[in-house]
C-alpha cells in the first residue's frame, strides 16, 4: 500500500539531491577566469626593481639648497635631531591627470616615475630657483588589496618598504591560507576598467622567482579558494533536507 508513497519520495530526494549538486560550488570565489584566460604575460613586469609612483600617491618632499647641507647642520645643532625650520616638507598628491602642484614649478607630470627618478628631475628644474637643490620623496600611503584565499579575512596592507616584493607582503599577511591555492595567485593592476591580470604560481621554487617582483600602489593580490564540493554541497542540501524531513513527518503524522 505504501510503496507509491515511498517511490514518490525517493523522487523527491533524488531531486533535493540534483539541486544541492548544481549549487555546491564556493559561491565566495572572486575574480573568476575562463579555462583559457589570456593572462597578460609575466616577463613585462618581472624586470622592474623599483616602485612606480601611480595616480593618487601621497608625496611628502623635502626641498633643500646647497646639496643638502643645512640637513647635516640642523643634526649638528640641534640636540633632538630634528630639522631646521629652513627644512619644509612639501605635501601633494599625484591627480587624475598624472601631476603634482609644486611651488614655483606649477604642474609637473610625474606618474610613472621612479621616486630616484623623480628627485632627478625636480632637482634639474629646480635649479633656476635654488642653488644646487637637493630632494627626497616619500610616499606616505602606498597600500595593496590582499585576498589570502579564505572568506573573511581579506584585509589592506601598507606598504613600509619603498621596494616591497610578493612574499614579502604574503609574509606580512602570514602566508596562504590553508584553503588558499598557492598555484593559483592573481595580480590585478592598473585602470579596472580594463586591467592587467597576472598568473602567479607559488607552488614550486620555479614559480618563485616571479614572487621577487615589486608590488605597485593598489595592487590586487587574489589567492584562488580550494572549492570543497563536500562542505558546499551540505550547506547547500540542508535547508532541502530539512524541508524534506518536515513534509515526511507530517506524512507520517497523518497516516
């Protein structure tokens, strides 16, 4: 008599079970690539050994005459080792269009240099204004976004170093997760409307050597998720399941 009944749900759990298997995939997973992604190539990148200075960079400059000497007289006069009053700091910050303001200067375009390579230059167009100007940049705010492969932890770092690599910033942030793949790395930079994507594979000391490249303001570091099938798919399946258990117990209730 009740074998229509039984039939009846086992198609019913077969069905619960279809559905949880369609849906068992890791739902956090971000930043997803096709099987064949044309991830941009590597060798572009690895060469550079020196942080580039991007939009939006916070620069604190110092701007000294006569090669810097009254840097090396404020130590020697002043007990705490403080700088003169001669020795201001100039604070900008490097706009859409890839410029600084500067004093006297006006608008001077700077994106994409070096910071050596930035003091070169104002020094050089300093000239007609200081006698043997000396300068030193830093930048006070160079962060990076860091996905470490587990939900929740995602988190932003700043960057101390002027030259911070890979595993340097992997260290800071303590490693791969355990759900975390360390063949699976991606390095997302530049404009988001269209930017550069790169494949990092950490999972061999082949792979290693494209972790000694130089992090730049803003970088993305996405650490792929291990999808676990098993723990997915009883998420998913539970809340069918415990429907399932309630209609089969008013069932029964019934009868």
């Amino acid at each position: 008599m009740r074998h229509p009944h039984i039939a009846k749900l086992l198609s019913w759990l077969i069905i619960l079970l279809t559905v949880g298997m369609t849906s068992c995939n890791n739902r956090a997973i971000m930043f997803k690539t096709k099987k064949n992604y044309p991830f941009d190539d590597f060798s572009t990148i690895s060469s550079s050994r020196e942080y580039k200075i991007g939009l939006n960079d916070m620069l604190e400059i110092q701007i000294v005459p006569n090669k810097g000497a009254t840097l090396i007289e404020s130590v020697g006069s002043d007990p705490s080792g403080g700088s003169s009053s001669t020795n201001k700091f100039i604070s900008s910050t490097v706009e859409f269009d890839g410029t600084i303001k500067m004093p006297v200067l006006g608008r001077v375009l700077i994106n994409e240099l070096s910071i050596r390579d930035a003091e070169l230059m104002l020094e050089e167009r300093l000239k007609q204004f200081y006698v043997d100007p000396y300068v030193t940049i830093k930048i006070t705010n160079k962060r990076i976004i860091l996905f470490p492969g587990e939900s929740g932890s995602a988190r932003v770092l700043t960057l101390t170093n002027q030259n911070t690599n890979l595993l340097e910033a992997l260290a800071s942030a303590g490693g791969v997760s355990t759900n975390g793949k360390a063949n699976r790395i991606k390095l997302i930079r530049g404009d988001l409307k269209n930017p550069q994507v790169y494949l990092i594979d950490l999972s061999t000391i082949e792979g290693m050597k494209k972790a000694d490249m130089v992090l730049q303001g803003n970088d993305i570091i996405y650490i792929e998720g291990r999808n676990d099938y098993a723990q997915n798919f009883l998420t998913r399946i539970a809340s069918y399941l415990a429907l399932a258990n309630l209609g089969f117990f008013v069932y029964s209730f019934i009868n």
